[in-house]
C-alpha cells in the first residue's frame, strides 16, 4: 500500500527531530509499534486513585470525609498550575492574565458550589463520632491552601490584620521572615484555653514553614498582585482586569473560608458552648473573614467594602437574615 503524503511528510519531519537530538527515528517506530494501547484508566491511574480512601474508623460518612478533601487538594493543584503559568510567563499581557485568573475563578467555584458535600452530605452523628480518630489533623494542615495565598498578594497583606501596620513595604528576605513569624493564620492554631500552639500548628510549621518563606521570597515581585501592577495603568483600570481580581478575592478570601464556616456551624455549634475543631483549632475566631480582613488587591476596595468585608455573607447564608 503507498503511503500518503502526509504521512510521508511526517515521518520526514520526525526524521529532522530525532537527527537533531542524535537519535534513530528507526528505534522509535519499534517503540511505537510493540506499545499497547493507552487506556483511559491507565492514564489516568484509576486504579491507584480509587485506593487512596482509607478511612481510620468503620463509620461510613468518613469516606465522604476522606473523598471531598482529596478532590478540594486536587482542585488547589489546578489553582497553582495556573499561578506558575502567571508567574513564569514573561512580557504577560491582559488578556493571559485575566484568562488565568478567571481559571482560577471556576476552580474555586466549583469547590465553593459543591461544599453543601460537606454542610449537608454527612451525618452530624457519624461525624461527630469518627472526627476524634483524627486528631489531631486537620484541614487548617492544607499547605497547598497557603501557597495559593502566597501567590496572590504581597506577603504583608497575610500579616495579622492588627500586626499588618507595624511593617513597611518592604519586600528585602530579612522583611518577609519577620512577617512569617506574624501569619494571620497562626491565630487560628492556638488552644481555645492556654493560647499556646497547637499540635496541629507545631505539625504544619515543622513540614511548611521552610517552603512557605523560600515561595514568598521567590514571588515577592511575581505573585498576582505584582504581576497586576505591572501592567500598563490602561490594564490595570480594565473592568475585566479588576473584575477578576475582585471576584478571586471574594471566591479566596469570603465565599470559600465561609462555607467551611457554615459547615462547623452546623456540625460544632453546640448549646450551650462549641465544639472545638478537629486539631483544636479556633474556628470562631479564625474562619469568618470579617475578623481576620484578608483581602488579597485591597487597591480594588472602596472603605466602605473594607469595613463590611464578609459580614453579608454570614447574615445571609449562614444565619438566614436578611
């Protein structure tokens, strides 16, 4: 049978390749011609993925427990993808930027629509039984969750809200490492009684703190707000460009951290004192955004929107007010 054109045109241009990288062409095609056939499975380790649930209790709504927190991992993978690509793009335009943000955007939309898995698709019960076989992890733990602050926003806006004014704007090594030892989200690890560090703090900080400081540094011009004020002042005044911006702000720092609020309503809020969180973590203090004010492009906000961060949405949706 005689070869196509285009074939023949292919084999020639993978000829040029593997010449190129002083390989044999020949020694390829026998790869190809005795490999099996790809598989949906194999490609994507089904298999080995369907393995990876295993629960510490025989109680049967911790594998939803298990499942929801792997899939909310694997969507904070997709979120860093896109805030690499960002950051490693050069000459970056404003139409790059906002498609990347926008990713960003309906990944973490996707997980905040689909939370009720956890507000609702548990047994309180069940729950409130195989969460003490646990301890002492915990979500706070998500080191991937931190990393995507750190690439969002100039170090310093992660500072305590009420440290946060003490620091310049600096963004020197030495600067970032006194503004660790000052992370809001430190507040939210202590014990409810002492205030010393939890276990699970002491945890994280042994496994994290190193890569945390190490990304902050590597991103202290190339994080997302950098990048934002690099553009062109026509960009930066885009309605697109500030749009997506405000809406990754509110998806980050008020929509997601308070679904988890409404979940520990539901399942911790007790009469007449709160359970304390998996880990021992302050999740009253810590989950409402309108306490800890983080808010990734505050150049975005008016006062007003400052003062009332997240308030709205814990009147409506958590507590059913109007």
């Amino acid at each position: 049978m005689e070869l196509k054109p285009e074939i023949i045109e292919r084999i020639e241009l993978l000829d040029k390749k593997y010449q190129a990288m002083g390989q044999n062409l020949t020694s390829y095609l026998d790869g190809l011609l005795y490999a099996d056939y790809l598989t949906y499975w194999d490609y994507i380790h089904l298999d080995t993925l369907l393995t990876l649930q295993t629960p510490k209790t025989n109680i049967p709504d911790e594998n939803i427990f298990i499942m929801y927190h792997q899939i909310t991992e694997l969507y904070f993978k997709l979120c860093l993808h896109e805030y690499n690509q960002l950051a490693e793009k050069e000459n970056i335009d404003a139409t790059f930027f906002i498609e990347r943000v926008n990713r960003i955007n309906r990944y973490f939309e996707a997980l905040i629509t689909s939370f009720d898995v956890m507000v609702d698709g548990m047994d309180p019960k069940q729950f409130l039984k195989f969460r003490m076989s646990l301890l002492p992890a915990s979500g706070f733990q998500s080191g991937q969750y931190r990393k995507i602050e750190i690439c969002s926003t100039t170090f310093k806006n992660l500072v305590a809200k009420d440290i946060r004014p003490t620091f310049s704007d600096d963004i020197s090594d030495e600067q970032i490492e006194k503004m660790y030892q000052h992370i809001y989200w430190r507040e939210g690890a202590t014990e409810l009684a002492s205030g010393k560090k939890t276990l699970t703090l002491v945890q994280f900080e042994e496994k994290y703190s190193e890569q945390f400081v190490q990304l902050a540094k590597k991103l202290k011009h190339t994080n997302l707000l950098g990048l934002y004020k690099s553009l062109p002042a026509s960009d930066q005044k885009s309605e697109p460009v500030m749009l997506a911006l405000r809406q990754l702000d509110v998806n980050i720092n008020i929509n997601w951290p308070l679904s988890h609020y409404k979940s520990a309503v539901r399942y911790l809020q007790a009469d007449p004192e709160d359970i304390a969180a998996t880990g021992g973590t302050n999740w009253q203090k810590y989950l409402p955004p309108r306490f800890q004010k983080r808010i990734f492009f505050p150049e975005l906000w008016n006062e007003n929107e400052t003062n009332e961060w997240g308030k709205g949405w814990v009147k409506s949706v958590v507590f059913g007010q109007s």
